[in-house]
C-alpha cells in the first residue's frame, strides 16, 4: 500500500494563478483533511470531508476550495494564490472517525510570488 | 476558541536524559490527546495518543500523563536517543471544531550524542 500520497511535491506560483494539490489514499479511510504547516505555527485545518462527497471548513479555510468525488481522493484549490499562502501543505486520512490515528501524506511545499 | 499552548519550543538533551514536553488546552470538553513527530524533510507521524478517560499511557520509552483538571499533558521519553531527534507536536480534540484537532506549536528537541 502506498498510504497516502501528494501530488505535486513543490510548486511555484505567482500571485493570481490558480492550482490544484491532490491527495490519495489507499487505506479505504472515510476522513480525510487538509492541513497548513507555517514556520512556529504547528498545523492548522483548512478543511476536512467526513466521507465521499462532503467537505467541511476547518480552522483556516479562506482562499480555499475542495472537493471529495471519489472516496480515495481530496482535492485542495487555490483559486487566486497569494503569497500568504505560501506555505507547506500536508493532507491525512483517517479510518473511522475524527479522534483516530491521522495518517499524512508527504506534502506539498508552495512558493507563491 | 480552543488554545493549545506547548512548552517549551526548543529542547536540547544529553543522550541518555529523559526530555518532557508539556501542553496546555482550553476546552474543557477536549477528550482526545495525541503526539506527532516530525523528522526533518518528513510527514508527521502518530507516536502516542490518549484519551481523556486515561490518566496516564506508556509506550516503551515514550509515556504521556493527563490532568484533566488542570487541563495540561505532557509527553515523556526516557533514556533518550540521537534518533529522538525532531519536532513534536501536542494535539486536542475541540467540539468547536467538530472533534477536529488543534496542534501546538510544536518543540524541536536534539538530543546531542
């Protein structure tokens, strides 16, 4: 099993330009979240979805969309970045519920100009 | 909201002294206590966790306490080694959120050989 695994690895983009970052997992998890990881901030929520087709905010969701078509995947939009949002993305999954083992991916390091 | 305070941010330890790390949190509702490591360049990964029915939990090296009343737990690893070298993050479960965890902001600990 590959866990749970991010795509891309590192990313530059300007200021304005939208991305998408992709989360996989294999583990049949039903929870899976987004997470934001700044120097001497610890990790906060952006979002999270509780199952295939259901998303919730988190802790810091704006400038921030996402969406869960399918079970194994959860997608984290930018729609116009900013260099605020710079920063280092991590996604997990969890099996049954919130207060579980989260299991991260590798994540995604952000460079917005 | 809830407040997770982690102390302290940065810890250096001889190999083979033990290393305490301590968390505060302000819900009182927070019934769901889990530690991350993160290694250098790496995803954070699950190393204990607890639960608010518990008071205390051990793991070989690693055991983390919980006062309840006083609203803090801490993480203790004895016998430390270069390997515990990383940064550990505390985590609660907040009914603001849903359940969802609010992170410290971690503390870096090395542990010199």
């Amino acid at each position: 099993n590959a866990g749970v695994t991010q795509t891309p690895k590192f990313r530059v983009l300007k200021t304005g330009q939208s991305m998408t970052l992709l989360c996989a997992q294999d583990m049949n998890h039903e929870y899976m979240y987004w997470y934001r990881q700044d120097p001497g901030m610890g990790l906060r929520l952006i979002h999270y979805s509780v199952g295939e087709g259901t998303t919730a905010k988190g802790e810091v969701p704006d400038g921030y969309n996402v969406s869960r078509l399918k079970k194994q995947n959860f997608l984290l939009g930018l729609e116009s970045a900013a260099p605020s949002q710079t920063s280092v993305y991590f996604c997990a999954s969890s099996y049954e519920r919130l207060q579980e083992t989260q299991y991260f991916g590798p994540g995604t390091r952000l460079l917005v100009l | 909201g809830e407040n997770v305070e982690q102390h302290p941010s940065t810890l250096s330890v001889q190999e083979g002294d033990s290393a305490v790390i301590k968390c505060t949190y302000s819900d009182s509702a927070s019934n769901y206590f889990p530690w991350y490591k993160q290694e250098l360049g790496k995803r954070p990964q699950l190393i204990i966790d607890i639960r608010s029915n518990v008071g205390e939990k051990k793991d070989q090296r690693i055991a983390v306490t919980l006062n309840k009343t006083a609203k803090h737990f801490s993480l203790h690893i004895t016998e430390t080694q270069p390997e515990d070298s990383a940064v550990y993050f505390c985590a609660a479960s907040w009914r603001g959120s849903q359940g969802n965890l609010i992170f410290g902001k971690g503390t870096k600990l090395s542990v010199k050989p």
